[in-house]
C-alpha cells in the first residue's frame, strides 16, 4: 500500500490535496443531510 501511494504521488502531487477536499466536501453534504430536520 505505501508503495502504491508512493507511485500516485510520483505521478500526481496534488491527488492527495485533491482526495481530501472531496472527503471534507462528502463529510459537509453528510453532516448538512443529519441536521436538516432539526430545521424543519
């Protein structure tokens, strides 16, 4: 496994960057989703 995330870097510096924003954005949408009745 370190050697497969050794390879992704080597080739695209910025996945990582990229993975966690998209993890941050699935995460903001989730916890948006499970408060939405409180305001109803």
């Amino acid at each position: 496994m370190a050697k497969d995330i050794k390879t992704l870097l080597a080739h695209d510096p910025m996945a990582i960057v990229k993975d966690a924003i998209g993890t941050l954005a699935v995460m903001v949408i989730l916890f948006g989703a499970l408060h939405l009745p409180m305001f109803g």
